[in-house]
C-alpha cells in the first residue's frame, strides 16, 4: 500500500481532457484485445501456487516473479495481510483449482507501516459506524510475514499448508528477502 502526493502527467492529461483514468484503461483494453488471442487454458494455474501480497503499485508480481499468463493464482490487499477473506480464496484456489503452494510477499515501506488501529477509532468517529474489519497496521514487517505464514499453517480448510513461504520485496531494489518462520 502506498500514497502518492503528486498526480502523474496521465492524470493531469486526463484532468484537462475530461477523459478519466479509467476511460484511459478501457482505450487500453480495446488495444489489448485487439492483438489477443485466446491461450485456451484451463483456469487450474500452472505452476499449482497461490501468491498472496500487498496491494502496492511499486510491485509487479508478474515480472518480479517471472510468472507468465496462467501460472498461479495473485490474491492481494493493503498489507497482503491473510484475512478470513484470503483464506477464503486460498481455500477455493486449493480446494477446487488444485494449487499446492502458498508464497507470501509483503514489502519495505508498506504504507501500514505508517497506520495504527486509530484508523479504524477516527473511522467511527468520522462516519459513526465502526469498521468490523482491523486494520492490520504494523511495525516489524519480518513479524509482519511470519504472523501471516502461521495464518496459513494453522488454518483447518487449506488442503496443502507444507510448503508456505514468506519474503519481503524491497521497493528500491526489487530483491525478495525470505523470512524464516521461527
Ligand atoms: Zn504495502
């Protein structure tokens, strides 16, 4: 997760031509299906893995990890923290589209690094209803990744919790670091 303080030249052209971002993406696409043709794969990913990370746009999962089309399934949020909500997809990915491994990535400069849970007080206090969600904020991302290896290890619907590893990505030198899980 991570703010940016300075809108990008596409947004400023955006701004000034009154098409939005997404109507940017949509022109994108058209160009994109326009030289597609259909892999005719299966939805079962590849290479049997589900990657579980943080939402942050510093990092391409894809091309840090050298995954093509088809090859794992990518289940992100703010933090790549394991909610009841990636078990869920972690449970579908295993249970019905046959993946075996699991591979956590959260990152340096995470922006909840820099949240605590006052977020979710100042939430209630702005609109007057109290997120059921925690906002997972955190201090030690090492701490960080081994809470969510042992979310993975220790949750009773995944088929396959042998091989669960977690790293940290640098944003400035696009290097994994694994985490040991003791
Ligand atoms: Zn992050």
């Amino acid at each position: 997760m991570s703010t940016s303080a300075h809108p990008s030249a596409d947004t400023a052209d955006a701004l000034r031509t009154g098409r939005s971002v997404t109507d940017r993406l949509v022109g994108a696409n058209e160009r994109y299906a326009a030289d597609f043709t259909d892999p005719g794969m299966d939805a079962r990913p590849v290479l049997n893995v589900a990657v579980v990370a943080c939402m942050d746009a510093r990092l391409d999962l894809h091309a840090a990890l050298g995954l093509e089309l088809g090859d794992c399934h990518t289940v992100r949020n703010a933090g790549g923290v394991v909610t009841d909500d990636v078990i869920r997809s972690l449970t579908i990915s295993q249970r019905a589209l046959g993946t075996r491994s699991v591979v956590l990535i959260h990152h340096t400069n995470c922006g909840l690094e820099s949240l605590t849970e006052d977020f979710r007080h100042e939430l209630e206090m702005e609109v007057g209803q109290r997120p059921a969600w925690a906002v997972e904020a955190f201090r030690d991302v090492d701490q960080d990744v081994r809470q969510s290896m042992q979310r993975v290890r220790t949750s009773p619907f995944l088929l396959h919790t042998d091989d669960v590893r977690g790293f940290v990505f640098d944003v400035h030198s696009g290097l994994l670091r694994e985490i040991d899980p003791a």
